[in-house]
C-alpha cells in the first residue's frame, strides 16, 4: 500500500492518512458497518466500550478473511454526539497501525437501534 499525504495540503487533523493506494490485484475485504453490540446481545452504555466492540467485530471478519487490522485502508466511523469523539478516537488509536488507514468521522442522529452510539465500517486490502 502506499499511503498518501501530499506536502502541498495541510496535515492530517487527527491520525489517519488523507489517501491509500491499493495495489491492483490486491486481495479486497469490505466490512459493513459494526455496531457495539455483544455477542450477548447487549450494548454497552458507553461509547468507547461500543467503538472497542466494533473494532473487536471487524478484527473477527478480517481474521475470517486471512487479514488483519494492519491490513486497513479505509475506516467510516459514526458517532451520535460530539461528546463520543475523544472515546471513539482513544479506541481507534488503539487498533490502527502505523501508517492509520484513511478515515472519515461523522457526527450522525442515530442509528437503528437507539442504544447505539457508535458503527465503524471498514475496507482491508493486501497486496498479493
């Protein structure tokens, strides 16, 4: 991958990268949006316990595809206040590697379930 932070535009706000190249016949994995959400069933009420379930939802279907969480290159992430975003970056923070994968974060009304307040969707590639 070849992660992409031109000199000419200011720095990334935050850690993630404004651009990845994929490599062509690079390996594709798209994940759809994970909420934070238990395999009981349950939400936690805090947001960065919610982002950290998300993430541990997203290393799980990666690993089911030979990949990891190194292997990002694109992160959506929403959050339902901007009371949430420290959380939801702290977390984050924790489980990208280094170079961060291109990212977007958005303050949303909700989601389908009003308990949630966090979904992260996720793209992974890895060169062949």
């Amino acid at each position: 991958m070849r992660y992409l932070t031109p000199p000419n535009i200011p720095k990334p706000l935050a850690r993630y990268s404004h651009g990845v190249e994929v490599p062509a016949g690079a390996r594709l994995v798209f994940c759809s949006g994970q909420v934070g959400i238990g395999a009981d069933g349950g939400a936690p009420d805090e947001a960065s316990a919610q982002a950290r379930l998300c993430f541990e939802a997203i290393a799980a279907i990666l690993k089911e595809a030979g990949m990891g969480l190194q292997d990002l290159v694109r992160l959506n992430a929403y959050v339902t206040s901007p009371d949430y975003l420290p959380s939801y970056m702290q977390v984050r923070d924790e489980f990208v590697s280094d170079p961060p994968p291109a990212s977007t974060l958005m303050i949303v009304s909700g989601f389908a379930r009003p308990q949630f307040k966090v979904e992260i969707e996720a793209v992974a590639a890895r060169a062949p």
